[in-house]
C-alpha cells in the first residue's frame, strides 16, 4: 500500500513539475490594457495566420481572419479559452510548447516562410484572451 501511494506521488510531482516548466517557458501576457482582436490581434494574426487559415479550405477549418472564426476554432473545437490564456491551444501551438510538433503555428519549415511569433506578440494575444477575447 505505501509503495503504490509512493508511486502514485512521484507521478503526481512528476506531473505537476511538467506542467510548471512549461507555464515557465510562457512568455508572460502583456500589460496592455483593453486589447482587442480589431486593433491588436488581427494585424498579427493577418501577417502570420490567415495565409493558410482564411478562405474556402482553411487549414484544420480554422479561420482566423474574423474574430467569430477564431471564437469557433478548428474541426476539433474551440483553440481558445476566454479569461485563461494559459490552458489555451493556441497559445501552445504559437509558443511552441504543445507536445505534438505539428501543432506548432506557424510550422517551423512552411512554404511561405512565416518566422514564429515573437514573445511579445505571444504576450499580446494572451492578454487578449485574458481580457475576454474580444
């Protein structure tokens, strides 16, 4: 019995510790205040989003030229949580901390050659979404 709690405590320090040095490497969210998608987050999303996710066929049918397609999400659901940008996907895929490399936006090596997100435009859109998304 003391081995299975031993056990299930490393796991769960284990787990824990995991998580804390990914928030870690999280560039933090921007002081701004009353960011919106309008003024501060298309313009962003514009020069390194919309090329692959806009239009007919948007990559994973997320489209990220409106604010309603970035509300709605991908096939899979919503890439956002509004008041916590830290459990949002997308802010894992731009900072490029998810797991899975092929949800890392934008991709390392893509055709159109789109350079990652800076940590200030990633700060950007996570005080967005901690203010509400909007």
């Amino acid at each position: 019995m003391k081995t299975t709690k031993l056990i299930l405590l490393t796991l769960t320090l284990g787990f824990a510790t995991a998580a804390l040095a990914q928030d870690a490497k999280l560039p933090p969210a921007a002081d701004k205040k009353d960011v919106t998608y309008a003024t501060d987050i298309k313009p962003i999303f514009d020069a390194s989003c919309v090329k692959c996710h806009s239009g007919d066929k948007p990559k994973a049918r997320l489209k990220m030229d409106t604010l309603p397609g970035v509300l709605k999400g991908t096939k899979m659901g919503p890439i956002l949580t509004p008041g916590d940008s830290a459990k949002s996907f997308i802010v894992k895929s731009i900072a490029h901390l998810s797991k899975d490399r092929e949800s890392w936006m934008p991709p390392l090596q893509n055709r159109a050659g789109i350079k990652p997100l800076t940590p200030e435009q990633i700060g950007l859109i996570r005080a967005w979404i901690d203010q509400g998304a909007k």
